[in-house]
C-alpha cells in the first residue's frame, strides 16, 4: 500500500470536497472517485464494475451508498459490496480525515 496526503487541514478538504457530492481523483497513476459525508471521506473506483459506467457521474444515498448512473446498482462506500444489482463488489480504499488534512491508501502496482 502507499499512502497519499490531500490537503493541509481539515478546513481545507472540506472545501474541495462538498459535503456528499463525488468528486474524481488522481493518486499516483490511479483515478479514484472520491466523496465525503460529514466528517467521513469515502474512496472508490471510478468505474462500475457491471459495465465500466463512471460512478463520479452517479449520486450519493444516506446510506452511504453510491449509484451508479447506467443502472442504478448500489455499492456500499465502506465495504464495496454490492447492495442492489448483479455484479462483482466495488473496491474501496481506506481514507482519513484528519486535521492536517485527507489520507488515501492504495495498492501499489
């Protein structure tokens, strides 16, 4: 794994992060979907694993979901299962939110 640090504080990825609005990232060679609700910032791969649709193109839910906008299958941002739909889960990456700004870990290739 490596790590990779966004941001000075706290305040700062609260600003390029809108609260649950999804954003795309690059860390390293990889782009990432990424989101934050509330103080939690959750990190994903941007595409759909049914049919490669961009998941930075779908919505957020309460339930700290993630649908995407070909056919609204649903993957849970904390574990990448698969809520709704028929396909392989969704990888996620471990993020936290500290006060000296977002730290995302992922695979090293």
């Amino acid at each position: 794994m490596k790590t990779y640090f966004l941001g000075r504080s706290k305040e700062e990825v609260h600003s390029f992060l809108p609260n649950q609005r999804v954003k795309k990232i690059k860390v390293g060679e990889m782009h990432l979907g990424i989101v934050r609700m509330e103080e939690e910032v959750f990190a994903f791969e941007i595409q759909c694993p049914h049919r490669k649709a961009d998941l930075t193109q779908g919505r957020v839910t309460h339930l700290k979901e993630v649908v995407c906008p070909l056919h609204e299958y649903r993957f849970d941002l904390q574990s990448g299962e698969v809520k709704a739909g028929s396909c392989p889960d969704l990888k996620v990456y471990p993020c936290r939110l500290l006060d000296s700004g977002l730290e995302i870990d992922v695979p090293q290739n």
